[in-house]
C-alpha cells in the first residue's frame, strides 16, 4: 500500500490489556486546570519504570465540566487495578489538592469504582464535610486558600496500551516534523492519549536484552546507525526513525486515533522525506491487541 508516495508496510502494531480511569480537574482559570493537569501527568510515559501512563485528553469549557469551571480530563493507565488506583491517589494528593483553586471530579461513571477524594479527604484532619447529590457523593476538605472540593471515586475500566506505529524519514528534523503534524491530528481524538514527551518515541523498543536484568532493549532493527551491524528493517536512504504511541479506552480509540495521525503522515508525503510508516510488531510476544496499518488505512 502506497499514500502520496510513503510505503503503509504490511505489519501490526501490538498492543496489550490496560486498566484505565479518567478525571477532570478544574480550577479558577484555564492556566491553573492545565498546571494540574501537567504535574499530575508528569513522569508518566511508560509502565516500564514509571508505574503508569497517562496523559492530558482534552481541554473542557466551563458548560462541559461539574462546576461550570474551565477544566482539563485526564486519563491514565496501569496493568493493573491497584497500581492505578494508587497512582491516581498519589498524583492526585501531590499535584492537584496542591495547586491553587483546583477542583477534582470523577471522568467516568461506568466500571469499578476507586478511590478518587476517599482517602485525600483525610488532609482535612476532621474537618472534612461530605455531601451527596444525585448518589454521588463529594468531599469538602479546608484548604488554605478556601476548600478543595473532590468527588469521592471514579470508575476504572479495561483499556489498550501500546498502539503505535513508526514514521520512517530521510532526515531526523522531517520525522519529526511528521510527528508533530500526526500528534495535532491525533490529539482532536478522545479517549485517547499519547504518553510519551509531546507524543514522540525517538527510543523504541524490542522485548527483551542481551542483558538479563531489562526486560527490554534498543529496537535495533530501526536504528539508523546500525544498519551495517544488525539485521536492519532500513534502507539506505533512511535516516531517521521516531514512533508515536496510543493507550486508548477501546480497541476502537486506538484504531481511529491511529488513522487520523497515519493519514496526517501521509498528507506530508515522499516530498516532504517520509519514505515509509511501519509499527511495533513483537511476533505475539507483547500482547493480544493487533492493529494491522493497511486495514486500518483501508
């Protein structure tokens, strides 16, 4: 399959089963709900060593969030349900019951309810005051500047981690600049999010490692400077190769974010230096979720 000149290779990105939750943070203004929301995010590009993953959704108006206030949705992901719940606890006691004028609601009603302000409420050392509304209870904690206000929990749910797939270029600077067009498409998509720094991936990995101690390793196989030293995936005129990685709340999210970035990667196309798109394929190794490019761009 060929798209304005860039090679769709016959492959699949693999994926693997996730627990996931979403929250909205809100706050007096736009800037406070987005510092939330970075902090909170923070260090969190991989479950490889940072626990979880996760990442800013979307930005909601005033008329979309709990309390009419600016706000920002957030989702994160985990393999599992109580490393994610207390992941979220953490991040959430740190970096937003912290941040000035900040606000915590619950971003999903549906699946297994976790603790979202159950234990943060604590802070308030007695003072804390609960109140129901339409089964759904809040909490009030006293803060210095006012009250933190918090939904008690929010649902957690399964979800997909580690779509992908990876942008093959002439130079490192038009990769990147293919990168970023996928990631401003991609990022009009919800339920989605790209963890890694600005959604970029210029470290992929394979499974596993010469050395016993990682569990994974440089994928060499797409690194340009070892093409005369490994059993290369790249051709000559290849230079550089970045990834952009999905965590989604269905199969269906990943799928359609995965098109939309695919097809603003295209749109650049051969003149622009991208030769080829290709993805993480593990041989079955990593996970059960299978997302094959050509169907995809079908």
């Amino acid at each position: 399959m060929i798209k304005n000149g860039v090679t769709i290779d016959q492959t699949f990105a693999e994926a693997f089963p996730m627990r996931a939750t979403r929250i909205i943070i809100t706050a007096q203004n736009e800037k406070w709900a987005m510092i939330a929301a970075t902090a909170m995010t923070g260090f969190a590009t991989s479950v490889i060593a940072c626990g979880c993953e996760a990442g800013i959704e979307r930005e909601m108006a005033p008329h979309e969030t709990p309390d009419g206030r600016p706000g920002v949705a957030v989702l994160l992901f985990a393999m599992g349900g109580k490393t994610l719940a207390k992941q979220l606890e953490t991040r959430a006691g740190q970096c937003v019951l912290t941040a000035p004028t900040t606000a915590l609601f619950s971003g999903l009603q549906e699946g297994d309810p976790i603790p979202l302000g159950k234990n943060l409420r604590f802070f308030g050392d007695g003072f804390q005051i609960s109140k129901k509304i339409s089964g759904r209870r809040y909490w009030r904690v006293p803060v210095m500047d006012g009250e933190f206000l918090t939904e008690e929990t929010t649902g957690m749910v399964s979800a997909v981690g580690g779509g992908n797939f990876l942008i093959l270029a002439e130079s490192q600077s038009q990769a990147l600049a293919a990168c970023e067009a996928a990631i401003e498409a991609m990022k009009k998509m919800p339920h989605v999010i790209m963890p890694f720094p600005g959604g970029v991936v210029r470290s992929g990995s394979k499974v596993g490692s010469k050395y016993k101690a990682l569990n994974a390793s440089t994928n060499d196989a797409f690194c340009p400077t070892l093409k005369g030293q490994t059993h290369s995936e790249l051709s000559p005129e290849i230079e550089s190769v970045m990834e952009i990685v999905i965590d989604g709340l269905t199969q269906e999210d990943i799928q359609k974010a995965m098109r939309v970035g695919m097809e603003a990667v295209c749109a650049l196309g051969a003149p622009a230096g991208i030769r080829r798109i290709s993805a993480g394929n593990y041989g079955g190794k990593l996970g059960p979720f299978l997302f094959h490019l050509q169907e995809i761009m079908a």
